[in-house]
C-alpha cells in the first residue's frame, strides 16, 4: 500500500534530518508500505506536480507539509475527487476537506518566544527596541508564530524599530535584511525576535559582520544542532523545541489508520478540521540536558563538538 509524503523544503534542516526519517521509519513498523516521497524545495508548482505524481502512482493517503497554504488547497481538491485523504502536516493547508491536521500549537510558540525575549530584555534593562524577523509569508504557521509574539511583545512597551517576512524563511534574505537595520538603529537594537533557528543564524551572522557586542538576545525556533551550538556559545539566547520525532511518528500512525479505512477524531479541531497540537518547549542555556539531551534528539557529543567543548563545560554538557 502506498502512502505519500510531500515535504515543502530543504533550507530547515529539520525535515529531511528528522521528519522524513522518522516518518519513514515508524511506517515501515507498522506495515507494508511504500513511501511515495518529494521535497518541494520551497517551490509550490513543483508540490503540485509531485502531489498529482504521488496521486497517478496510486497512493492512499497523502501526507502533506504546503510550501504555500492557500495554493495547497488545489492538492486536497484533486486528492478528494480521487477519495485519498489528506493529513495536512506541520502546516495547516487551507482547505476544509482535510481528514486531519497535526501539529504544534503555533501561536503558543510564538508566545513562548515573545515572552523569552521580554523576560529577558526587561531582566537586563535593556529595552531600546526589537527588529522582527518573521517567517515566510506563504507559510501559515508563520503568521501564527508572529500573532502570538505580537500578544506579548505589544503589551510589553519596547519599540518594535522594523519587522520583516522572510521571502522562503531564507537565512540569507534574513541576514541582508537585518544587516541594513543594523546600520539604521545601532545600539537601539537590543532584541531580535527571529521565528526559527535558521533565520536567528541569519541576523547573529549580521551582528557579527558588523562587528556587535555583545550581541543582543536572539529567539529562534526548532532546536537545530547549529542553534543549540550557538545558545552554549552565548550567540542565541533560546530555541522553541517541538518534538518532532512525536509528531512525524504520530502522522504515520494516523496515516496507517487513514489506508486501513479508519476514521480519526482529534483531541480538538482547528478550522473545522480534526487535528492534534502537540506542545512546544523554550529551550535555553539552562535546559539543554533536559530536553534535547534527555529525548534522545542530541547527544552531548553531537552538541559539544571540539569548538564548543569549553562552553558546554561552562554549561554543565559534560
């Protein structure tokens, strides 16, 4: 029986590290499977071809992560005509012909950021004012990790000086962007909210061209090695960990049961669509070892690499 995986990109690390493999894997456990997979490389024309590919090959169930939301709902249309359900992955498609959505709740892990950031800023005393560096504007999720930081940052009193939709959540777009408000606002800038790992690299790349020290705190989200690396070393400040392994194991599951003629009930609904939110977590310095360490997703050996071996032993990696 064939199940398909369409995943948006390759610039986060995460997916083809984690989503696809674990996905994979927990299929395989659960039956005989062939995995129809593609990866979009941010491009929503090229997710169309594979989602109606992946539909001509005769796949049960589509598994499915949008490069765009909205352009996706064509996806669950032509997939519906054909009654191959759709789990809409990670990203909510916008489409109300879903069989189901999983993923993390979105606007909390915004908040979780939102909230990192001011704690820390108004704990410092250094409050002159924040730059955005927000997700793609194609990807749902992003506006959802924006609104919830917004709900916290807003009410706080310190000055968002510059926001920012990054183009393809590009490290690189990320970081001209936030070297041109380096030149405009200085030393006013003593927060960036960046909305995940990648685009955090991308703007603490910018502060440190520019020669900024120390460099003001940076948030980011999805516990790459890269960002856990730079949070020991002091260049980040925190990370959003989702707990991918549970996520992707969770859609094969639900995938399985799709294939086999099951119908799903969610633990909620999101737009009318029955879904599971699984819980992010605020990684910083101080929880390393019990979160990323203590899931199994790093080892401290991965972490603590010869460059970074005397900052994990100020951090207590051993």
């Amino acid at each position: 029986m064939k199940i398909g995986l369409l995943l948006p990109e390759s610039k986060t690390a995460r997916y083809e590290a984690f989503d696809r493999p674990l996905f994979e894997s927990k299929l395989k456990s659960l039956g005989d499977y062939e995995i129809v997979y593609a990866n979009a490389d941010q491009d929503a024309a090229k997710q169309q071809q594979q989602a109606e590919s992946a539909l001509t090959q005769g796949v049960k169930v589509l598994v499915l992560d949008p490069v765009d939301a909205a352009a996706a709902a064509s996806i669950v249309s032509e997939a519906s005509a054909q009654n191959v359900p759709v789990i809409s992955y990670d990203r909510l498609v916008t489409s109300k012909d879903l069989a189901y959505y999983i993923s993390f709740d979105n606007e909390k892990v915004g908040e979780l950021q939102g909230t990192a950031l001011v704690d820390k800023l108004k704990a410092d005393n250094t409050t002159t004012g924040i730059i955005m560096i927000n997700g793609s504007p194609t990807d749902g999720n992003a506006a959802l990790f924006k609104k919830g930081a917004l709900s916290v940052i807003d009410p706080s009193g310190i000055p968002i000086l510059a926001s920012y939709d990054t183009p393809d959540w590009s490290p690189d777009k990320a970081q001209e962007w936030a070297a041109g408000q380096i030149t405009q606002f200085g030393s006013q800038i003593s927060g960036v909210y960046a909305a995940n790992d990648g685009t955090a690299g991308g703007a603490i790349a910018a502060l440190k061209a520019a020669g900024v020290t120390p460099i003001p705190p940076v948030t980011g989200q999805d516990a790459e090695l890269a960002a856990i690396q730079r949070i020991v070393a002091g260049d980040q400040y925190m990370t959003v960990y989702k707990a991918i392994k549970q996520e992707a194991e969770q859609a094969a599951v639900l995938a399985s049961k799709l294939a086999s003629g099951e119908t799903l009930t969610g633990d909620t609904t999101v737009d009318g669509t029955q879904a599971t939110l699984l819980t992010p977590v605020v990684v910083t310095v101080d929880n390393i070892k019990d979160t990323v360490v203590k899931d199994g997703f790093y080892t401290i050996d991965e972490i603590c690499t010869p460059d970074y071996a005397a900052a994990c032993k100020t951090a207590g990696l051993e």
